[in-house]
C-alpha cells in the first residue's frame, strides 16, 4: 500500500472541549441489562415479574440521567436488551399466569357438583 505525496491530511477535532468528561458506559445499563436477564429466565415460574419491573424502573431512570448527560454516558444498547428481556419476562409470567388460571378452571369445571353419593343410593 502507498500513499499519495503531498502533506497528510489533518484529522477532524470534533467538538469536544479537553475538560470534558471521558464518555463512560452507565452503571444502571448493566443493571438493567442483569435484571432483565433474570426476568427472563424466571419468567415462566412467576418470579421474573419483580426483577422485570427493578430493571425496567431503571432503565428509565437511567434513560434520564443519559439525556441529562449530553452524551457523555453510554450503554444504551445495553439498555434496549435489558428492557426487551423484561418485557419477555413479564409476557412469560402473563402466559404462566393464564396457563395456571385455565387449568384451575377445567379442573374446577371437572370437579362433580354437590353431594357425591355411591351408585346404589337413590
């Protein structure tokens, strides 16, 4: 590979100040990211409802404190993930809950009605 003659090109500076902060990825991102994990995983058995609803309180929190920054606080795709996976959680608790409730019901609809009495009693 060759380069062309002449001077080299001068790189754009952009627009950050040198006393700016670093940007640095959010802590709450991870959070969010680990709660909606744990939502998801234990959504099925009704346990991911709370985790589901911490991390999504946090990601909008975390959301807040994003814009507020300017720009200097990553993680949001982080955050898309943990959000999806505590809206996954919440859904498999729904689907476990309505499961649970049909099968109380057919069972109950099954069960005999008033006085059950042996087959030679009138």
């Amino acid at each position: 590979m060759t380069t062309a003659p002449g001077p080299a090109p001068v790189g754009y500076a952009g627009t950050r100040h040198p006393l700016d902060p670093d940007p640095a990825r959010a802590t709450k991102a991870r959070a969010v990211f680990a709660l909606g994990l744990i939502a998801a995983l234990t959504g099925l058995f009704v346990g991911g409802i709370v985790p589901a609803t911490i991390a999504l309180q946090l990601s909008r929190q975390a959301r807040r404190e994003a814009w507020a920054s300017g720009g200097f606080l990553t993680g949001g795709a982080w955050l898309r993930r943990g959000e999806r996976l505590a809206w996954v959680g919440l859904v498999l608790a729904a689907v476990a809950l309505v499961g649970a409730l049909v099968v109380g019901v057919v069972r109950w609809a099954d069960a005999p009605f008033g006085q059950d009495y042996a087959p030679n009693i009138d």
